[in-house]
C-alpha cells in the first residue's frame, strides 16, 4: 500500500474516532454535523484511494486461488 493510503486512511481513522467522542460530548450541533460531513468525505475518499491503489498487486486469479493469502488452490 503507498504511503498517502495509508495517510489517508489514519487521518479518516483519526477524524472518525474524533467525531464518535464529541458526538457524546454537549457541543454544538453545528460542530458534530460538520464532522459527520468531514468522517463521511473522508471516508469515501479513503475507500476510492485503497480500491484504486495499484502498488501492491497479487498474479493470483481467482479461477486458480479462493483465498489470496493462502497458496492452497481451489478444488474444482
């Protein structure tokens, strides 16, 4: 995975792990919903980045192997 994945996936971590505090805490509902927009933002970015990520690919179909981090092939 490349290094700005995994930023991004610590800072939307970090923003929703934020969110899910203040959200219990009596702070303005202006501050909650706009985190809850941010976590939401970053989170869909964060899912395009990793599907999108192209540093770390495997050769293994899925035809030849069901698990990819097993190197147990597949029973036909």
């Amino acid at each position: 995975m490349s290094k700005k994945t995994e930023y991004l996936i610590g800072i939307s971590t970090g923003l929703l792990l934020i969110y899910t505090v203040l959200a219990a805490l009596p702070i303005s509902f202006a501050v909650i919903f706009l985190l809850f927009l941010a976590s939401s933002a970053f989170t869909i970015w964060m899912v395009i980045s990793i599907l999108k990520d192209k540093s770390n690919l495997s050769h293994k179909k899925f035809d030849d192997f069901f698990y990819e981090d097993t190197p147990a092939r597949r029973v036909k």
